[in-house]
C-alpha cells in the first residue's frame, strides 16, 4: 500500500495514479465499484484501514493528498486549471473514491447482518 512506501515521491506517484485513472476513466467508475465491494467483503480489516488512510490524506483542498497530487502533476496536466483550481478538481475526484469506499463497506455490513 502507498503508505507503507518509504520514498515520498513514490508514495505521491501512486496517490497520482489513483487520480489519474478515476479522472482518465471515468467509464471505469462502475467497474471499480464493483472491485471495491469486492475487496472490502473479502478483505475488510484492510480495506477499512485503507479508507481511513485516504480519508485522511484527503479531508479538504489543502490536505496532504491533494498536495501530493498537485507535486506530482504533471506540467501539460490541466492547463486550463490553475493551482487552485487542480486542488479543487483533484479533491472531488478522490472524494468519490472515498463515496465508492464508503458504498462498499455499507454493502458489506448489510451482507454481514
């Protein structure tokens, strides 16, 4: 898991990959909800974990996950977007990973009872 990387710039590359994907595909977004239920039933300590730590990284537009995305983008990614703008962009598009989490474990628990 990201968190578990020493080099930080390794750690923010892979938070870059999981913005970039749920942005580059958003057609995806159903199939990676599907995922997401599926590793929370089968993995759930982990997957819980998992959810605090992005929910964490990413509370607001100012917190330690968007300023890992933002140091990881790329000079010709979203040119129309300034600073300001990316962290905003970037903390609603990680914000629905986190809705997706959210999703999966309530389906989980309803399975459960």
């Amino acid at each position: 898991m990201f968190k578990k990387r020493r080099d930080r710039v390794k750690r923010e590359k892979d938070l870059y990959y999981i913005f970039f994907v749920l942005d580059a595909f958003p057609d995806w977004r159903d199939s990676v909800a599907e995922q997401l239920a599926g590793l929370a039933a089968q993995h759930l300590a982990w997957f819980k974990k998992c959810r605090r730590n992005l929910s964490a990284l990413f509370e607001a537009p100012d917190s330690d996950g968007v300023d890992a995305l933002l140091n990881q983008r790329p000079e010709t990614a979203f040119p129309g977007l300034n600073d300001d703008q990316f962290r905003q962009y970037a903390f609603s598009t990680m914000s629905i990973l986190i809705v997706m989490m959210d999703a999966a474990l309530e389906a989980t628990s309803r399975h459960e009872v």
